[in-house]
C-alpha cells in the first residue's frame, strides 16, 4: 500500500471514532448513578428549582402545613421513652372523664325512675326506713307505765263484718289513702296497716269501751311475724300470707308451751301437738274460739291478716277490758303471751310506731 493511500485510511478511520463514541462510555452514561449533587455543582445548580417548588408547596399549605409538621413531631415524641409513659397517662385520664360525664347524666335519671309494683306494698325487713327494731326489752312491765302513744286512723266508714253478711271487695281497702301515708312512715306493709286500722274502727263500733288502738295490732304482729313475713311468707293484696305461717310444734321443748292437738290439724296440719298459725300467731283452740271472718269472704282464716287482725282485736278486749287504762293494756297483752320480755317489746313498738306515724 503507498503512503497516500494510508494516509487516507488512517483519516478515515479517526473520523468515524470523533462521530461514534466507544459503547463502554455510552453504557456507563446510561446505566450508572446520578451524580452526587453538591451546593456548588452545576447539576445541583439545575435541580434546584425543583427543590424550590417543594418548599413553595409546603408554605403555600399554611395551617395544614403546621399540623403535619406538629403531628410528625408528637409521633416522633411518642416514640421516645418519655412519650410512652406519659401518653397512655393522657388517654386514661380522658377516658375517666368521659366515664364520670357519663355518670353525671345517667344516675339521677335512675335515682327518678318509679319503684316496681309488688304484690305487697311494703318495705324490706333489713333495708334502711324498713320496719324499725323494737331491740332489748327496756324494762319488766309492772301495771303502772304509760301507754302506747296512738294515731287513729280517720275519713273511711266502718263496715262490722258479720259471718253471714257479704260484700263486694275488701272492707279495709276503703283504708288505702289513710294506710299509705302511715305505711311510708312507720315502715309496714300497706295491705298491713289497713287491717290493723280496720281493726280498730270496727272494735270502736262494736266495742266502744275497750278504746283499743291500731299500734297495739301492729306491735303484736310485729313481734310474732314481722307483719306476716316470718319463714318467708308474703302477704298478697287481699292480705293473704303464702305460704301459711306456722309456728313450731308446742311440744313442750325448748321453752315451748305442751299442747297436744286439738283441731286434729285442720289449721296447722300436725295432729300430734298444736302450732301457732298465721301473721298474729294464733294457737288452734284460741282461734275456734274468737275467729272473724273480717273481709266477708265466708271463711275466718287465721293467715288471712285481715281476719286475723280483728280476732286478736276481739280477743285483746275480752271481759270488758278498757285499754285506755295501764294496767288493762298490760294484763291483755300478758293474756296473749304471759312472758313479760314479750309484752316489754309490744309496748316499746306499740309506742314507736305511735310516735312515727304523726311525723
């Protein structure tokens, strides 16, 4: 080859490298990092613009900026060792808040809601303003203290029941207002204190001289039965006890009285020995003999609070006794049960429910 001719391969060759550039350069160019931008690089000079743009967002946000910048900055708190014990702290004491508002609300609403209706209008035994303790007797009764002070009940007429006459409904509901407002006071079964109050307007009638008063029934049956609620039973609104209140066997143990039978147990149900029956406790033989059927339903019950109520009446104002008088009040109450400890109690309840039942 002549030295022209080389000449011109060797131009033409340098030509094609300048227009073409090695394919190892072009692959790092395509294929390699970005470069490292730095403040004063060129290409850091070019992208800042858009780093420009970023911030004008930011700021043109305003408020909601401010809150994505504060709840990134309690996020990051929370994660710190303060932030977790603090922030569980935080939540409970709203949670306790919300929980007392709630309460605020709520219970008056269930202190105003109306009690539910019960087959026996009355109170519980153990419950605060319930029937009051008569507690240890305060003294042996020796025919000269004072009497129970009494509050008659008023406004109703008096019906004298008989066995034969009948009536529609219960004599002693006429009763009802009068028996409520003292029911609340002294703290008896409703359906209670209108038997004793009838009680007393029929005695006023039909034995106008024994001046008997509605506290002495309501003492007795107090002391014998808690107003018919001994062993469980409930009065019912006809004045019912159920189950039948029955006394233990009178078998002459443990300080109990010896009465073989004598109604071959047609009101206690034992024909071994006699049992007191019913809210005012009557024994068999006692029962025969003063019984009243009081709410005119044809049968004289001694469970029937009612019936019961007007025969201790009956029996209480035996012989012409005038329990106006001390000593009268004293011996009728010994005569239902010679235990002066007893009549100690009837007394002191008698005079309770007396002073109660006018305030």
């Amino acid at each position: 080859m002549s030295e022209v001719e080389r000449a011109a391969r060797l131009k033409a060759e340098s030509t094609t490298k300048a227009a073409k550039p090695p394919a190892e350069e072009k692959d790092k160019t395509s294929a390699g990092p970005p470069p490292e931008v730095s403040k004063g690089s060129t290409v850091g000079a070019a992208l800042a613009p858009t780093a420009t743009v970023g911030t004008a967002v930011r700021r043109g946000n305003g408020r909601f900026g401010a809150v994505g910048r504060a709840g990134r900055g309690a996020a990051a708190w929370a994660k710190r060792p303060s932030g977790r014990l603090i922030v569980p702290a935080v939540i409970a004491v709203v949670l306790l808040g919300a929980a007392g508002t709630a309460g605020a609300y709520l219970v008056p609403e269930a202190l105003q809601s109306a009690p539910s209706p019960s087959a026996t209008p009355g109170f519980p035994l153990d419950a605060a303003g319930g029937i009051p303790s008569a507690g240890q007797p305060g003294g042996l009764p020796d025919g000269t203290g004072q009497l129970p002070s009494a509050s008659a009940p008023v406004g109703a007429e008096t019906i004298a029941p008989t066995v034969a006459a009948q009536t529609q409904g219960r004599p002693a509901d006429a009763l009802a207002g009068w028996a409520g407002q003292i029911g609340t006071r002294v703290g008896i079964p409703v359906v209670a204190v209108q038997a004793y109050g009838y009680a007393e307007l029929v005695t006023a009638k039909t034995m106008p001289s024994c001046h008997l008063s509605w506290t002495t029934i309501a003492a007795i049956a107090s002391v014998e039965s808690s107003h018919g609620s001994a062993n469980g039973a409930v009065l019912s609104t006809d004045g019912m006890a159920m189950p039948p209140i029955l006394g233990l066997p009178l078998d002459g143990k443990g300080g109990r009285q010896l009465i073989p039978d004598t109604d071959r147990g047609a009101l206690d149900g034992d024909t071994t020995y006699d049992r007191a029956v019913g809210p005012l406790q009557f024994i068999p033989a006692t029962w025969n003999s003063f019984k009243v059927d009081a709410d005119n339903n044809g049968v004289a019950d001694p469970n029937d609070i009612d019936d019961a109520s007007l025969t201790a009446a009956k029996y209480l104002c035996q012989n012409g006794r005038d329990l106006s008088k001390p000593e009268s009040w004293w011996d009728a109450i010994l005569s239902y049960n010679a235990v002066r400890p007893y009549a100690q109690k009837v007394f002191d309840t008698a005079n309770d429910y007396g002073k109660r039942s006018r305030t």
